[in-house]
C-alpha cells in the first residue's frame, strides 16, 4: 500500500472515530425501581427535569432524591436551578431530597453517593445525568467501587441538545464530547493506573496546569450555545 493510500485509510478511521464517539459516550441503562434517585450536579435543567419524572413515577422506593453537587446558573433568583424545578412541581425539598453541594468532581459524586449508600442501607440507585457523561460514570463506578452487592442504573437526561448518532451537528454537544473524551482519557489512566501505583500526585504537578486550560478554553466555547435567555450564570 502506497504511503498515500495509508494516509487516506489513516484520516478514513479517523472520521469513523469521530463520527461514532457520541454511541460510545452514551452508555444508558433502562431505568428500573431503585432504592434511591440520584440527580448529579451541572447540566442546564435537563437532569433534574429527568429525575423527577422518575420519582413521580415511582422509581424511588425510599421516596427520597439526593441532588449531588451544584448548579452554577438560576433562575428568578434561584442558585441552584434545581430548586425552582423542585417548588414548581411540588416536590418537599425538606422531607424528600437530600443535598450535598460541596462535591466539584463527578470522582467525589460517584464515591459519596457509595458512602451514603452504605451508611443509610440502601442496595440500589438510579444516577441521573447528561447522556454522553454516562459512559464516564459508569467507569468511575467500576474504578471506585466499594461493594459490589451495590447497583447502579445509570440513565441519561435525554437533552434536547443532544443526539448520539449526530452530535456532530450541535456545536454544544460537540464541545461536550470533545470534553467528555478528554475526561475519560485522564480518568482512566488517572485513577485507574496512576493513582493505584501511588505516582498520581507527582504527575498532576506536570499535567493538571495544560490539562486546566484545555478544559477551560471548551467550557467557554460550550457556554456560547447555552440559552442564556432562560439561563443566567451565577457571579
């Protein structure tokens, strides 16, 4: 084979990649009834609209929803969008959802909700989020896995945003896939083989500064094609 040909065969497989990353990044379950719902933090209204559909509908045997994280924009003067999704359908946030706002990592998500799991007895839960962030939870899950009798249902937000097939003709899905794929990638060699050797801390010191940036410079081309009309980032 020509080296021309190997180029275009090279940059062919390329494309199928990136055409087919939103598939692997969607990695859903069918939710079923479950000890707990579990809404995790960011998104843009998507996640917490999904869990509570769930929880209307039954999903939570504990009749209870644990919102991890927070929500950076509000709304008519909520801080945490979710809040005014929980009042508007009359959902007690003092007897049925329980709060943690201090997580900042999906990392730190996945292992709380474990730990309250545990501690209050629970077997099951369904964990809520954006459908492309499904395939990196589920391998934080499997990393960071405390018990194995736990089980997990992870379901996606269903965002109108979004579409595995062809995310590519959304500029905000785009920029979260780009940015998922990333996650994934330092997750994975992270947590997953850096850390368990006991190195982790000495490489974070040379890659978390580019790796920062990288990040930052996607968040800020995600939040161009957010409805800043309904969505108004918290200073």
């Amino acid at each position: 084979m020509s080296l021309k040909n190997k180029i275009l065969l090279l940059l062919l497989l390329v494309l199928i990649f990136f055409l087919n990353l939103g598939h692997f990044l969607e990695n859903t379950d069918t939710p079923k009834k479950a000890d707990l719902i579990v809404c995790l933090g960011g998104g843009y209204g998507a996640r917490i609209l999904k869990s509570i559909e769930l929880y209307k509908n039954g999903y939570s045997l504990s009749n209870k929803m644990l919102l991890t994280g927070n929500n950076k924009y509000y709304f008519s003067g909520y801080k945490d969008l979710r809040l005014k999704y929980l009042k508007e359908n009359n959902i007690s946030i003092s007897k049925s959802v329980v709060f943690n706002k201090k997580l900042t990592s999906t990392r730190n998500e996945i292992i709380f909700i474990q730990d309250y799991m545990i501690l209050n007895n629970y077997s099951s839960a369904i964990i809520v989020s954006d459908n492309p962030h499904t395939a990196r939870i589920k391998l934080l899950l499997n990393i960071f896995k405390k018990d194995n009798n736990l089980i997990f249902y992870v379901v996606g937000s269903n965002p109108d945003w979004w579409n595995d097939g062809q995310y590519y003709k959304s500029k905000m899905a785009i920029s979260y896939v780009i940015n998922e794929s990333l996650k994934i990638v330092y997750t994975a060699v992270a947590y997953g083989i850096l850390e368990p050797l006991g190195v982790l801390p000495i490489i974070k010191q040379y890659v978390s500064t580019p790796f920062f940036y990288i990040r930052k410079y996607i968040d800020r081309f995600s939040a161009k094609y957010t409805d800043k009309e309904k969505l108004v980032e918290c200073k």
